[in-house]
C-alpha cells in the first residue's frame, strides 16, 4: 500500500482527513500533521519522523501539504530530498485526497498513481454558475419531448 501524510497550517491536516474519513470511511496508512499557532518547526519535524516511521511498511508514501512553501512543505521537502519514496505535493484539497486514497485501494504503483494527481486537485476547484444549471435543465427537457 502507499502511504499518505497529510499536513497544512492550523488544523488543516485532521480536519481534511476528518471529511474524507466521513465520506470515505477509516483509512489506513495515513497520518495527519497539524500545524497549529505556537508549535515549532522542530515539533512539526518530529511529527514527521514519527509518520514516516509508522509508515515504514509502505512501498511510497504521498505526503500532502496545504501551501507551497510554507513549515509544513518545508518540513516534509526536508524529508524528500533524502529519501526517494517519499513524494510531495501542495495546495492539496479534499478531491485531490479522496481520489488519491481511492485509487491507491486498487493499485500499488506510485508511477501510476502520480499521473493525474494534480489535474485531479484542479478539476475539483470551480465556480458555481447558475445559468449553466439552467441550461442543462433546459437540455434535458429538450430531451423528453418526443
């Protein structure tokens, strides 16, 4: 299995693991790394050791971070640079996450995973628009008449 550590500013790590778990159901091999006002990066970098290690079974492990740049990207870059199974990606959000657990059910091959995980976090970004709704419901209409 590949593993998954989550981790992002505030309580961003538990509380998008939270909605994923609630919509998917308990996962296995992931941790959540929060950041919350007044921890240190010596704390964050600790948090990590102790997620790879308790990760240690798996062939790769995705570590996903809220920002570009920031403690937590810092922390995990720290990481990656000096082990090749780890992974990193930012900007995460909740489509990207379910997608990425999802699959990883059904395939262990991180170079097969890899290829769409980030056109999935940007497909799951968009602007409601009230017109198009109207006009797929005008569509489908159209479509029962005989």
């Amino acid at each position: 299995m590949i593993g998954i550590i989550v981790s992002g500013h505030g309580h961003f790590a538990t509380g998008v693991v939270s909605s994923l778990e609630l919509i998917m159901g308990k996962q296995s091999d992931l941790a959540a790394i929060d950041f919350p006002f007044g921890s240190s990066v010596v704390e964050l970098e600790k948090q990590f050791d102790e997620a790879i290690n308790f990760l240690d079974s798996c062939s790769d492990i995705v570590i996903m971070t809220d920002l570009f740049s920031g403690s937590p990207f810092n922390a995990a870059m720290k990481k990656a640079m000096s082990n090749p199974n780890l992974h990193l990606y930012y900007g995460t959000n909740l489509g990207m996450l379910m997608e990425f657990a999802s699959k990883r059910l059904f395939n262990n091959d991180y170079s097969d995973l890899s290829k769409d995980i980030i056109d999935q976090a940007r497909n799951s970004i968009g602007k409601f628009d009230p017109d198009q709704l109207n006009n797929i419901a005008s569509d489908s209409d159209e479509s029962d008449e005989f």
